[in-house]
C-alpha cells in the first residue's frame, strides 16, 4: 500500500498475469521497467525475499487467520495471538440416548423420554377420494376450468388442476405393561404421550387384559400422566395375554374403528400366555384392517436374537416392520418407521 512498493506490485503482477502489462505499468509512472519474470531463475529469489521478509514480520496478517491451539494448560494464557478453542465433549444426554432403557434410572429416563416427546415432528398421510383444485400440480380440471370459463365468455383464461387431498391417518399403540416389559414401558408411556396430546392416536395398554389409556397420558404433566396410567391399568407387570387383548380390541364395537386404515404400533417382546394359533389369527385380521403393523420388541437387539418363542413367530409375518426400541437411539427408528407415508 506504500508508493515504495509499487515495482515489487508490478513484478509480481507480471509474473503471474503478463509481464508485458507490468512493465507498461512501470514505464507509464516514469521508472525503469521490471525485469521479465517469465524465467524460473528469477522467480525462485523473487519468492524467497518475499517468504523472508513475511517471516520476519511475523506472516501476512492480511491473508492468515489467527492461529488455534488445543491447550488444556494456563501457560499460554497470556498469549494475544492465539485462539483457544475449549475442547469438544459428548453431552451426558447423548449417552443416555445410546444406553439400554433397562440401565436407566428414573432421572435419565425422564431426560430421554423429554428428547422422544420433541422427537415426534410429521404425522402419516392417507390420500382420499376428494380432490381439491391447485394452479399447476396435477392433471387438468376439465369440469372446473370449463366452469369458470363461463365468467370469460366461454373462453378459458387460466387452466386449474386437482390432486387428491391428504388426511392425516390414525395411529393406534399397543403396550405391553406386563412384568417383562417394567423396564420399557415407562419410555415407551413417553413417546406415546405427544401423539395422543397434539395427534389424533389412540393408546392402549394390556398384561392379562386390554385398557384404553388415551385420557391419561395426554395429561400435560408427565408425572401426573404416568400416575393416572398406574390407577387405570390395574394388571400391570402382571402376566400377558397378547392373543386375548387383540381380539378385545378388534371385537370391540367402538375401539375397532381406530384400527381401519391406521398405523398399529404394538410394544411388546412376545411372549404371550394364549396359544400361538390364537395370536396368528388375531395378527392375520389386524393386519387386514390395518394400514401398516409396526411391531417393537426390546429383546431383538440382543447378539443372535431369533423369534423362537411361539408368539413371536407366529405374529411375525403379519408385520410390516420389525424393530428394536431398546435404546433412544433406537426408537428414533420407530418413530421415522411410524410417521412415514
């Protein structure tokens, strides 16, 4: 930037633009024109006075950022020049959504279970017979652009389209409260609570019997919540009865209902007191009715886990997915798998 250094600018220009352009820059100022620089030879003590005098002066602070150092040490506190950048730590929160449900105590499963509630963000679509009318996507209304023709003479002015409007479908939850499933159920009650809050879902819990436990989970309070489920389902982490509740809930004259075209969410690890043969003819008629059967069994995640159990072999086939939900991490799947269109 000083009138001193206008040669060095034009030397260096020349060698990396024309070297004819930056002797005609030197000859218009009145000084003697730069050498060429077009050979190698001088352009090697051209680069190195310059690399000097940059480490003289301590580098380009013009073209260099400040330097950082990873230092956990207070010796070089005192050093102006240099950014310390503190040094980057998994959150306790991020363990935990790693960490099995069963190794959880009440505090970190409250955390999690805070995480799962914000975890839930779409909701499944079904497509419905009715259309409604859009500006470009989708085909040509014939009907209705002939119809608005009519305010223009007969002559169509501005072509309209339909696509088949979207209702948001029905999702219906499973959970096994027996004494198998203790450690699981309370983070599952967590993810269920904002689909009966904010969505349209229905929640049921069964042991030895079905309950419908919709009015208390969508309490705003979690605690509050998890008590009235405790006072409502009065068989918990007792035996189960999985073949049974089914039949209960697609026998029923007004549960039913929630089952035609819906998402069924079933959270338990199969094993079931009824026959198998029960249980296939109960999952064979649900999976008819329903949409999609999304079957979560904490007990998959195990190292060489098999469906040897009689239930769990013989519900498996009427299932669309098949997951873990062991861990938070985990049940992210489930709900992507849950939410999906």
């Amino acid at each position: 930037s000083r009138h001193t250094q206008l040669e060095r600018f034009d030397a260096v220009f020349g060698a990396v633009f024309d070297t004819e352009a930056g002797t005609l820059r030197s000859e218009r100022r009145g000084q003697e024109p730069a050498p060429s620089l077009r050979d190698d030879e001088r352009l090697v003590p051209l680069r190195r006075e310059l690399a000097d005098e940059s480490t003289a002066s301590g580098g380009l602070p013009w073209a260099t950022l400040p330097s950082i150092s990873f230092d956990d040490s207070d010796d070089d506190a005192d050093a102006s020049d240099d950014l310390a950048i503190p040094e980057l730590r998994p959150s306790a929160t991020t363990s935990e959504m790693q960490r099995p449900f069963d190794l959880l105590d009440e505090a970190e499963l409250a955390r999690v279970g805070a995480l799962l509630e914000s975890a839930v963000t779409q909701w499944p679509q079904r497509r419905t017979r009715r259309r409604r009318t859009t500006r470009s996507s989708g085909p040509i209304a014939m009907r209705r652009s002939l119809r608005r023709s009519m305010h223009t003479g007969g002559d169509v002015m501005t072509w309209l389209h339909s696509t088949p409007q979207r209702h948001p479908r029905n999702i219906v939850v499973l959970l096994d409260v027996s004494a198998s499933m203790e450690h699981y159920a309370r983070a599952y009650l967590h993810l269920t609570r904002p689909l009966a809050i904010e969505h349209r879902a229905e929640i049921f819990a069964f042991a030895t019997s079905l309950s419908r436990i919709t009015p208390a989970v969508r309490h705003r309070s979690p605690s509050e919540a998890i008590a009235q489920v405790t006072d409502t389902v009065t068989d918990r982490f007792s035996g189960t009865r999985l073949a049974t509740s089914l039949q209960t809930l697609l026998h029923h004259r007004t549960w039913s209902t929630t089952v035609r075209g819906a998402v069924v969410l079933i959270c338990s690890d199969g094993w079931d007191a009824d026959t198998p043969d029960e249980l296939e003819r109960s999952m064979k008629r649900l999976s008819l009715l329903a949409h999609r059967v999304i079957w979560v069994n904490p007990r998959a995640a195990a190292v060489g886990f098999e469906p040897s159990t009689g239930g769990m072999s013989a519900a498996l086939p009427y299932c669309d997915r098949f997951l873990a939900g062991n861990t938070g991490e985990a049940m992210i799947d489930v709900v992507a798998a849950m939410t999906a269109t």
